[in-house]
C-alpha cells in the first residue's frame, strides 16, 4: 500500500506549480502526479451550463485515474485541493488507497464566506482580469517570515495568482462556496490519513485541522511551525519530510 502513487492537488488562486518546492524529495519515494484543476493554469475550462460544482472536478480527476490506469492511488491537496480531495472520498472512495490534507477544512463555508466567494467570481467575469487579486492575498497565503525574509517566493506567487484566468477563478470559487460539510465523510474513511497545518495558518487555521484529525479513524496531525496556508510554499521541506516519514510509516 505504501507504495501507491501519490495525487497533489494544487490551492486556489494557484495552480500546480506551488508543488515546485516538494517535487524533488516526493518525486524520489514515490510515483508523484500534480494536476491542474480544471479552468486554473494549463487545464481548460470545459464548456458547460453545469452550475459549479466540486463534484464535476472531482469527476475530472477520477477521468485522470482512469487515463494514467490507476486503479487506486493517495490523494490529497492543499486548500481548494483539500476540498476537491473530499470531493473525490464522496464520488469514487474506492479509488483512495490514503489521504493527505494539508492547510485545508472539512467543514463548509459560512455564509459570509460564500458571499464573499461569490463577489469575488463576479468581479474576475465583470473585469475580466484578476490582477487585483494577488495584492489582497498574498499576505493571507504566507506566513510572516516568508512575506518579509522570501521575496522569491512572494514574486513566484504573485506572478502564479495573476496568471490565472479568470473564468476558472470565478468556477473555483462559486464551486467552493457551493460544497458541503465533509465532517462525516472523513469518519467513515477507513484509510491511512496525513493532516498537515502551518501554524501560522489563519485562514485554514490549526484548529479546524485537528477536527479533520478526530474525525479521521487513522490520522497523523503535523503542525508545522513556521508555516502559514501555503505551507509548500513557506516549509517545502517540513511539508516533504513529514509526508515521506508518514509513507515510510505504513
């Protein structure tokens, strides 16, 4: 089992390329596959009257396991990718050989939040840009150290956010406010779990990863200190070390 090959899936605003940093040490222990989601770096954005939905992600990852002949793999993402993880456990459970959540929650959005989610969507179709994006996230992706000590990292960033399109921003985000509560999926998912958290994670905050822990029968919790939402950005090699050291604990 501990051999299975290893699904990431990416956060939003970004896309796959904030596994850089983690690609190397994961890529040595294990099969490692880094999709994009659909609409957001190179995936397009299928045409579809479809109202947004995790489902229909989680539909298109599981076409991905069925190209690569993938019978059963780890999944887990960070985020948004957290969310679409869940997504996939509810559509196609017997795909998933072990989960991985890092900086992501399995209860759904408050509706403040969801309204937010919506105006942003309505804002990235209306400019048709999402170059005002990256200035008021940044700081709420990355812990202090890395916003202030890291500007290669923060440049990176920015330059990530701004390049996506802004249809698949404003998919992604009616598709997160739209999805449910997880806190039972995760109890009945009777697989070897990894919950990772910065510690300097406020959106996503160490809190709420616990839960996600005591809700999951056989769950690891690693809180990383010096990380904040995007902890494969702020700790690339905690984040490597604490996912190989679980994959070598099976």
């Amino acid at each position: 089992m501990a051999e299975l090959p290893l699904v990431l899936l990416h956060a939003f605003p970004v896309d796959s390329r904030m596994w850089n940093g983690v690609r190397a040490t994961l890529a040595a222990r294990t099969r490692l596959i880094t999709p994009d989601q659909r609409g957001l770096g190179r995936s397009p954005m299928p045409e579809t009257d479809r109202e947004p939905s995790l489902d229909d992600a989680a539909a298109d990852v599981v076409a991905l396991l069925d190209k690569l002949e993938l019978e059963q793999v780890v999944l887990g993402g960070c985020s948004m990718g957290g969310y679409l993880t869940m997504a996939v456990l509810r559509r196609a459970p017997e795909r998933i050989g072990g989960l991985v959540f890092i900086d992501t929650k399995a209860t759904a959005d408050a509706p403040a939040a969801a309204a937010n989610r919506h105006n942003v969507a309505e804002r990235a179709e209306r400019t048709g840009s999402v170059a005002w994006l990256a200035p008021s996230m940044v700081s709420k992706l990355v812990s202090k150290g890395t916003l202030y000590r890291r500007q290669d990292v923060v440049d990176d960033l920015r330059g990530w956010i701004s390049a996506q399109p802004p249809a698949g921003v404003a998919w992604a985000q009616r598709a997160m406010a739209a999805r449910p509560d997880s806190t039972d999926l995760l109890r009945e998912a009777d697989v070897p779990a990894l919950v990772l958290v910065g510690a300097e994670d406020g959106i996503t905050p160490p809190a709420e990863a616990r839960a996600m822990a005591d809700a999951l029968p056989k769950a690891r919790l690693v809180e990383l200190p010096r990380a904040g939402h995007l902890s494969p950005l702020d700790d690339p090699a905690g984040v490597a070390d604490a996912i190989v050291r679980w994959y070598d604990s099976w």
